[in-house]
C-alpha cells in the first residue's frame, strides 16, 4: 500500500469504489484493449528487438500506457478538493456575498460548487466527469487535462500499429491494388511471427483500431475545450456564468461592465494557474489571485444576481397531470418520451397527480425543476429536483408572482 500510495495518493480507501462505475469500467476497458492490442501486435507479428527503431517503439507503447494510467487514477483519487463542511468567510460581513448550502451546511467559497453526484462543494468545480467517477476542480484539473492530452497521443501510435500490422501480415496474401504504394518489406520478411495471423487476429486488431480513433477524435476535442477554459483561468460553469450576466446585462439594459475577475490578462499565467512542476495547483482552493478591476466576491455576486433573475424570468409553475415512476426511460409515456430522454446523469423524479412543480428549463418532450416540497421538508434542507416528461405536466394558468415567497425558499 506504501508503493501504491507513492504512485497513486489515494484520500482514503474508500475512494477505490469510484471504480465500480460504468464510466471507469469503459474507460479502463478501452485503455486495456487499445494498449494489449498494441503491444501484442509489436511482439507477436513485429518483434521488436531487430531493429532500435522497433524497441524504441515498443517502449514508446508502454510508457504511453502508464502515463495514462498514471493520470487517470490521480484525477479519479485525488479528487478536486471540497470545501470543508460548515465553512464561513473569516468576515461574517462577507456572508452576505455568499450562496448558503443547505446539504453542507456551510458557504459556498468563490468558484465553489454544489456536486450532488459527489454531495459536497466542490473546489473550483468545473464538470463531474463519469468517465472518472469524479468531479473535475482545483487539485486533479490539471491531470485531468493531462490524460485528455495523453490518451489521444496514446491511441494515434497504437492506431499507426495496428494499420502496420495489418497492412504488413496481409501484404503478400490479398492484392489490394496498390500498385503504386512503395514500402520497404524486407524488415518484415526477416522476422517469421510468433503465431499465424488469423481471421480473429485480425478482427481483434480492427475493432481496437475503431476503438483508438474513435477515443483520439472524442477525447482530442475534450482536451482543445479543457485548454481553452484553462488559458483565460475559467472553468467549464464560469464560462457559462459569464454568458448569462452578458445576457442579463442586455436584457435589462444596466449599462454595467462585467469584467471576468480570475483572468490574469497573460495566457501564460493563467496556464501556471493549473499547471505547475510539483503536480499540485497554486492556492488553497479558497481565495484566487483576481483582476485589478475586481475583488474576491465579483463572480459571485454576478451569481447571486443571476439567481434573482432566474427566479423573475425563467421559472414557470407547472401542476402533474399524471403519475411518473422516476423512471429514465419510460415505456408508458410515449416512443418520443421514450427515445428522446436527457442524455445526463442528472435525477428524475417521481410525480403524482396534482403536485406542483417550477420548471427551469426543458426540451421537447422532457423538462427539469424544482418539485414544490412542504414547510416541514424545507426546514429540513429537503430538495427534490430533476427531469421529468413534459406530458406528464400542464402549466398553471394563474400568477405565478403571487407564489414568488415560496420560491424564494427555496434551498440553494
């Protein structure tokens, strides 16, 4: 366990059952099956001890493979870092600059998240990650991008392989009309394989190069998106945060500037924000270094904003009209319904007749709120929101402003 820990700092052993997850389970399966794949390919059918060119290649394969894992376990197991439970500003003045969290019954520090997949604020939270079963924020963000750099750099070698391999072990058995291709064969006629290459052999290698071009497009542009946030010091929520008070500027016409306030003007420094040679991000998770024309508290009264404005603009009181199991993909509510639900791992929630829900937001056929809860519930910090289908739902025909105080209680 001291070896492990060296390698992999594991906060408590209890983190080893992130792994029992379908992300890490896929994501785990596609490593193991892309690197086996590759290194079996270079051993059985090209074996690499002829030539320098052939052992720097393999070993290139292997040190791919464990700089992928190595960073994909320290995002999984490190963590992003969580605010501690019952945190407050050391200046209770500053509390009115907060959001409160009912769940951790403490302040949300600046660029802090409520995850309700992890159930804690989150240090600087950018997105819950299913592929590694954690969030992504202050302490693994920067390996969490290193593995989206790594794992396309990994799997375009293996695919190179795995085309190779191919080509080379069918070169002089099916005549592929290639008449003006020109490749240097003798390298690979002087070695005889360990094992015929085979009808399985073959397949094998063509799913595992699917499997590698595939992951080197989806991961690739998750990287170029990473590293875009990343050189201006935001995260994938504060982009977003930033587009809405853009949008509730010129809504309501304020004449105000909003001036990002975690942009240090320098892509340079931003970039040293997350990465440092030590592996471990500059700050404590808790106060940022800020723009000249802003304080610790600008963002989040920006949100705080929003908040209110949310509640005037977008929430709208819908009454069900049907009972809905909880179901995420129900067979009783249509084929749309059906083949058309969030593709998130966000909750659903049960409904029965004559509740009363605040919509948010919604697509066609489905829509996300709040379910109204009693006042016994919402003393007791009680929440219940998420997605449910739209045809389940009609909305309220009377002033949804003379219910605006229960909204307002709502639970942030």
């Amino acid at each position: 366990m001291n070896f492990l820990s060296a390698f992999v700092r594991f906060e408590n052993l209890h983190e080893v059952r992130r792994l029992c997850h379908w992300g890490p389970i896929i994501a785990l399966s596609v490593i193991a099956m892309c690197s086996t794949m590759a290194i079996l390919d270079s051993i059985i059918w090209y074996w690499p001890l002829d030539t320098t060119a052939g052992s720097i290649n393999f070993l290139m394969l292997v040190n791919w493979t464990v700089l992928i894992l190595y960073n994909y376990f320290n995002a999984m197991f490190v963590g992003p870092g969580y605010i501690p439970l019952g945190w407050k500003p050391k200046n209770p003045k500053d509390t009115q600059f907060l959001q409160y969290c009912r769940v951790c019954q403490g302040y949300k520090a600046p660029r802090s998240h409520h995850c309700r997949k992890c159930n804690r604020c989150v240090m600087k939270m950018d997105h819950h990650c299913p592929w590694i079963n954690n969030c992504c924020g202050h302490s693994n963000h920067a390996y969490f991008t290193s593995f989206l750099l790594l794992a396309p750099l990994g799997c375009s070698h293996a695919a190179i392989i795995f085309v190779m391999t191919m080509y080379t072990q069918l070169y002089e058995r099916i005549s592929f009309g290639w008449s003006t291709v020109k490749i240097d064969m003798s390298a690979v006629r002087q070695f005889q394989p360990l094992m015929p290459f085979s009808v399985p052999a073959f397949a094998a290698t063509l799913f595992a190069l699917g499997l590698a071009l595939g992951t080197t497009i989806a991961v690739g542009m998750l990287f170029f998106i990473q590293m875009k946030v990343i050189l201006r010091n935001k995260t994938s929520i504060e982009s977003w945060i930033e587009e809405k008070a853009k949008d509730r500027i010129q809504h309501y016409q304020t004449g105000e500037e909003f001036v990002f306030p975690y942009d240090l003007g320098s892509r340079w420094l931003n970039f040293k924000q997350v990465f440092t040679w030590s592996g471990t991000p500059r700050g404590g998770g808790i106060e940022w270094p800020v723009h000249s024309k802003c304080h610790q508290y600008t963002l989040t009264i920006e949100q705080l904003k929003q908040k209110a404005d949310k509640r005037v603009r977008s929430q709208v009181q819908y009454q069900a009209v049907e009972d809905y199991n909880g179901a995420c993909c129900p067979l009783n509510k249509g084929f749309q319904t059906f083949f058309r639900t969030p593709c998130t791992e966000e909750p659903r929630i049960p409904l029965r007749k004559g509740e009363t829900i605040l919509a948010t937001r919604g697509t066609k056929w489905w829509m996300y709120g709040d379910k109204i809860v009693s006042e016994e519930e919402m003393r007791a910090g009680v929440r219940v929101r998420g997605w449910f289908p739209r045809r389940c739902v009609e909305k309220c025909h009377y002033d949804t402003a003379a219910n605006e105080s229960t909204s307002d209680k709502k639970v942030n």
